[in-house]
C-alpha cells in the first residue's frame, strides 16, 4: 500500500465512531509492513489520529496485520 492510498482510505474513515477507527487501525497495520513505524507515526499526526481515534504515536499496529 502505497502512503498516497493510505491517505485517502482514513479521510474516508474520518469522522466516524468505532468501526471507522477499527478501519484506521488495519490501514496503518499495512503502512508498518511496508513503510515502518515513522510513516504510520507521520499518518498520525498528519490525521491528528490521536485525538480522533485515541491513537498514539508510537503504537506498533503490525499485529493487526493478517498473516495470510
């Protein structure tokens, strides 16, 4: 995934409750895999995801990732 896609996957998850943060949480599980944790650190502050979602900078995602 690319960081420009993953940009517009949490606008379209922005605003809404639960569900929506779930949503954030596995976009930026696949940014770690194939961008680290500076860029989903980066998507976070940029998204202002900490206070949106409660989402802190620093939190590894990459468990979220599905292994298959």
């Amino acid at each position: 995934m690319t960081i420009d896609r993953a940009r517009e996957l949490i606008q379209v998850q922005m605003g809404g409750g639960g569900y929506n943060r779930n949503a954030v949480r596995m976009i930026l599980s696949e940014v770690h895999h194939f961008h680290g944790q500076s860029a989903v650190d980066q998507l976070i502050r940029e998204f202002g995801l900490d206070q949106q979602y409660g989402l802190k900078v620093g939190t590894d995602f990459s468990s979220l990732r599905s292994r298959s």
